[in-house]
C-alpha cells in the first residue's frame, strides 16, 4: 500500500460539506468517485481529512490522505484528476506522502479565514459568496480588543457544538482582524484543533461586541462558562474558508500522529 497525500481547494457553495453523505453531494463522496473511477477501483478508495468543513463553508489548503495498491505514479494521478475533477474543485497537488502522515493526526495546526463587510460599506456583487454582510456596524478596534480575551489555551464549550466524550479544551494560537483597502473585514484564527462551529460562533461573538450590542465584560463572562451560549450567533458558513494546514518535519510526523490519536479520538479536528 502507498499513502498519497492529496492537497486540493473547493467552492463550498454547492457542497454539503466534507463528508460523505448517501444521496448528498459532498467534496469527499465526489473526490472519492473519481478516484474510483480513475482507479478502475469499487468500492472507491477512502480519504481520510485533514479538517471536516460543514456545508457552504470553502477551503484553500485542505489536504487528505488515501491508501492506494494502485501503481499509477502520483504525477500522472494529479493529471488525470484534474482532467474529470468538477470545476468546484481544485486539486492541487498528489504525492506520496512521507512515512509516518497521517492527514488528519499529523496536524500541528489549521488555520482558517472569515470574511465579512459591515453595514456601512457597499459589498463587491463578486464576492457575495465567499463574504458575509452584516447589518450593522462593526468597530474594528472594539474587536481586536476582544479577540485579546479569547486568545490561548481555554475550554471553547461556549462557543463548539458539544460531542460526548470530547473535549472542548483548545489552544487558539492567533485570533487577530484586520479590514482590507476595499473594506472586506478578515478575521484570522489558527488552532491546534477546531471543535464543531467553533470558528463560526467565535466571529458571531465578535460581531455582537463590535457591533455595540454587548460589551466586553458580556464576552469575559460568557467564555468562563462551561456550555454553550445560545446568545453567541452562528455565523454564515459561505464567509469562512479553510486556508492552511500545518505539519511538522517529517521525522516527527509519525510521534505527532501518536499524540494526536490518543487525545482526540473520538474527535473530528478542523469542524469549524
């Protein structure tokens, strides 16, 4: 068997997420397909990801891996798959993969990107499906004052989606806003790890404090509980995209993979 390593972006807009789904189309069950396909392989090769993203939500550089008997060289795979591939889909690149990878528990880190435009700035009609509007104002100051409080190792319950017998405990290693020339608003987060809306429920809070509707004091006191906060809003899926993974060197692929199964195994890392 050899692991391929396959790094590829997508346009989630018509996706129902990572996933495989009967019935539904997800970037899985179509990239899945045509690997079979290419492959002359039934059932389909599995891929297993780096981040599951949710329905509408778009990535980057997402990577997932495949355990192929295939003798078709890595090159010739990336060609072919790019030839009967959707045009939603772009795969970047297929090789193989060092010893030890694992797309998922390799992971040293995902970093991810919300784009949105506040209620005082016209949106550009080409970048309503990758940018959210909002329909208010958004102090940009109030916000980098609150991405301070959330920054670190703390338990992300109130802002995750909860699973049984996983824990919420992460360590958000840069939350940070900025606002581009053309007023697009860019809300940067990397993590270890992402629980379940975790990314979409953190920039809903900073929208609320930004906005004026809640203040700081509001945000200490709702991050130090320990469930989640029905007042913190989910944020559109179509403003957030997955943008990097990070590995470290390849002799400590194997030992991250080893830590990473241990602690989360019952866990999907990069459900933002």
């Amino acid at each position: 068997m050899t692991r391929l390593r396959i790094d590829l972006a997508y346009d989630g807009g018509r996706f129902h997420g990572w996933a495989a789904q009967p019935g539904l189309r997800t970037v899985q069950g179509v990239l899945e397909e045509s690997l079979g396909r290419l492959l002359r392989l039934d059932p389909p090769p599995s891929l297993t990801v780096a981040g599951r993203t949710d329905a509408g939500v778009h990535a980057r550089g997402q990577v997932c891996h495949a355990d192929l008997e295939s003798t078709t060289p890595p090159a010739d795979l990336l060609r072919r798959l790019r030839r009967i591939c959707p045009d939603d889909i772009a795969v970047r690149d297929v090789t193989e993969a060092p010893e030890g990878f694992d797309a998922r528990f390799s992971a040293i880190w995902r970093r991810y990107c919300y784009r949105l435009i506040d209620s005082e700035q016209t949106p550009d009609p080409l970048l309503r499906t990758q940018v959210t509007q909002l329909r208010h104002p958004f102090h940009l100051g109030t916000a980098q004052q609150a991405t301070r409080l959330l920054t670190g190792l703390r338990d992300f319950a109130p802002f995750c989606k909860a699973r049984q017998g996983a824990t919420t405990i992460r360590e958000l290693r840069e939350f940070s806003v900025s606002q581009r020339v053309d007023g697009v608003i860019e809300v940067h987060l990397l993590a270890d790890a992402f629980c379940h809306s975790m990314v979409r429920a953190l920039v809903g809070a900073l929208t609320v404090v930004a906005g004026g509707r809640r203040n700081l004091a509001w945000l200490e006191e709702v991050a130090a509980s320990d469930h989640r906060c029905g007042q913190v809003p989910l944020m559109p899926p179509h403003g957030l995209v997955l943008e990097e993974v990070g590995y470290p060197a390849d002799d400590q692929l194997a030992d991250r993979a080893r830590q990473a199964r241990a602690r989360r195994s019952l866990e999907e890392p990069g459900e933002a």
